[in-house]
C-alpha cells in the first residue's frame, strides 16, 4: 500500500495548500468524485484475491474516512475566514449621518424676513410677535377702524365662527394689531418691527390667502415724518443693495396714521428686463405714515406727549422683486425642484457685515 501512503500526503498537501472553497471543491472531486484517485484505488480492489482485498479496502476506507475529514475541516477554516473578509468589506459605521451632504434649503420667504431683520436690528429696532387670530377690536378698532368704516369692507377678512355672546374673532388682515398689544404692554420709547403671517379672503397670481407682512412701529417723544421717510428709505437702498436707489412719497390714507403716505422706488422696464434702481418708472414697496393720536389715545398713550410712525410691507412682493420670482402662488406649493432653485443655504445666515444676499 505505499501507494496509498504516497496518495495520502499529496492529497493532504493539496488540502493544506487550497486557498479557497473553490480549490478545495478541485482537490475533493479529484480524489473523491467519481474518477477520483480514492474512487479509483476502490475500484481496484475487485482484481483481488479475497484477504488482500480485505486489508486493502480497510486501508482504504480508513483513507477516505481521513481525506474526507481533512476536507471538511478545511472547508470550515476557509468558509471562516472568507464571511471575515465579507464582513470587514460590508463595514458600515451606523454612527455617520445617513447623508453626508444635506440637502434642505431656507425659503425665501425666511430669508426675506431675515434679511430685513437684520437692517432694522442694526438700526435699533427689536422684533415684536402677536397672535394670528385677533379680536376684531384689535385688527380694526383700536386702530381706528370703527365698525361700518369703509376700510374694513377692502380687507376682505376671514372672520372665525361667532362665539356664545355673538362677537367673532378675525384672522388677522395685517401685522398692524401687534402695534396695539405693544403700545399697552410697553412704555415709550418703542421701536418694533413684527414680522408675521396675515390673512385676507382673496387668491389669485398676486394675492394668495395666507401671506407675510412686517410691520414697523416707532413711539417717542420726538419722531417726526423726517425720520420716516430717513428710515425707509435706508431700509430699500440695504435692501435691493443700490445706494442711490430713487425714492419718492405719494400721499396716502389709512386710518391708523394721519399723514400717511406710499413709498415708491425707482425702476426700469426698459427692454422687456424690469430691474429696481435708476429707471423712469416707479414701483409701489409700502404703506407709511405718522401714527394717528387716536390710535395712542385708544392705547392710553398721552398723545400730547408722545408721536410716531408706522410702516408695513408685503414680505412675498419684496422677494419676489429682489430674486426674480415671478408667481406669488409658487411660495406656498412646497415645490421641492423649485425651493432647490430659489431656496438658500443653510448657513447663509443675512447680516449686514456678511452681506444680505450671499
Ligand atoms: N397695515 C397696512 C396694510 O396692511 C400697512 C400699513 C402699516 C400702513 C403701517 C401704514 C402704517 O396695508
């Protein structure tokens, strides 16, 4: 049986030496498959005389039983090793964000109320808030809105179901009842502005329902129209970034400010391109005016102390004039392809050292 002997090693060389499932699978078929070397030496033993043949065949089965086993641990070994190698390549560590680059954007309409923040700030005013839904004497008589005034009739309010007594709650129609909750809680001097959202039954490509306002109110003894006027002017040319940006005042009417005006800023349409700055055109920005001494009055205010002035604006129509926007309705679809095009970086945060529109 030296050949047996000499068929043991190799075989058991060759088991030693696969380096994988698939060279081993190689060294079992050529020894135990059907013409395997082991197979083979079986099938000699029917030339044999009966006692040989008995000696032989357990010799070779003891062989077999041996290079079978050899295998299967072989096989244990190298499956082993080959589910480490998976294992360290398919590592992931559950500790990284799910996505290493972030993908959110800041809504103009954010970014429009920050920037404009950041100009007031700098000038001294601090930021005021109200609720939405107001009563009615709020949003309209406190500010000089009697019930049956005309101006209620243009507001095109949404009124909220009546309560037992009767009376009904509005949503509010402009930030200006927020100048009514300050001017009773604080003492002047007061310099607000009130960013916020505001409410007006009405929807089509230049009125959506819900919009954004920011309203401005300045109470001291002192203030005078030529602070107004100083005031929004500064606050345009920070704005739309044009120093010398053209400005003019028309005479206006509201009830809550007597005199009250609109201020336009100079604007070109020329070759079909609309641009604000130098220009023969004008484009209406916002509503202004010296506070109306009723309204101090209805907020027990010594108007023979104290004056000042308001202001409120459109925050869409102003993002819509700086970026280019063309369709109001387009801020409230929550479009995503449109807020990655029109939408800002998280971290360009508006000031005006950094810039207000980087
Ligand atoms: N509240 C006015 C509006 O909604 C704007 C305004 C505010 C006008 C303050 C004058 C003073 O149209």
């Amino acid at each position: 049986m030296e050949n047996a002997e000499n068929l043991r090693n190799d075989l058991m060389t060759a088991i030693a030496g696969s380096d994988g499932t698939d060279a081993l699978e190689a060294v079992r078929v050529s020894a135990l498959g059907k013409k395997g070397s082991i197979t083979q030496l079986m099938k000699s033993l029917g030339a044999m005389d009966p006692d040989a043949r008995k000696e032989a065949g357990q010799a070779i089965n003891a062989l077999k039983g041996e290079v079978a086993g050899a295998i299967d641990a072989r096989k244990a070994e190298l499956e082993g090793a080959e589910l480490d190698t998976r294992l360290m390549a398919e590592k992931i560590d559950v500790t990284l964000p799910v996505r290493p680059q972030w993908d959110g954007r800041i809504h103009p309409i954010s970014q429009v109320i920050e920037e404009m923040t950041a100009i007031f700030c700098e000038m001294g005013f601090t930021v005021a808030e109200g609720p939405d839904i107001e009563e009615d004497w709020y949003n309209f008589t406190a500010l000089n809105i009697p019930p049956e005034h005309p101006a209620r009739q243009e507001h095109d309010t949404f009124y909220l179901p009546g309560e037992k007594d009767g009376h009904r709650k509005v949503l509010r129609t402009h930030t200006s009842p927020v100048q009514i909750h300050t001017m009773q809680d604080k003492e002047p001097p007061i310099r607000i502005i009130v960013p916020g959202r505001t409410y007006r039954c009405d929807y089509d490509a230049t009125h959506s329902p819900m919009f954004h306002q920011i309203e401005g109110l300045v109470i001291d003894e002192s203030t005078h129209m030529g602070h107004l006027k100083g005031c929004v002017i500064d606050f345009c040319r920070a704005m739309f970034q044009v120093d010398d940006l053209p400005a003019r005042f028309r005479p206006s009417y509201f009830p809550f400010t007597e005199p009250s005006a609109e201020l336009d800023i100079g604007c070109t349409r020329a070759g079909g391109e609309f641009r604000i700055g130098h220009g023969d055109d004008w484009l209406e920005i916002l509503g202004c005016g010296m506070v109306n001494p009723k309204v101090l009055e209805n907020c027990d205010i010594d108007s023979t102390r104290y004056q000042g002035f308001a202001f409120g604006m459109g925050v869409e129509r102003i993002a819509m004039l700086k970026y280019g926007i063309p369709d109001l309705r387009t801020f409230f679809e929550s479009d995503l392809r449109w807020l990655r095009h029109y939408g800002f970086s998280a971290l360009d945060v508006p000031g005006m050292a950094g810039g207000l529109n980087r």
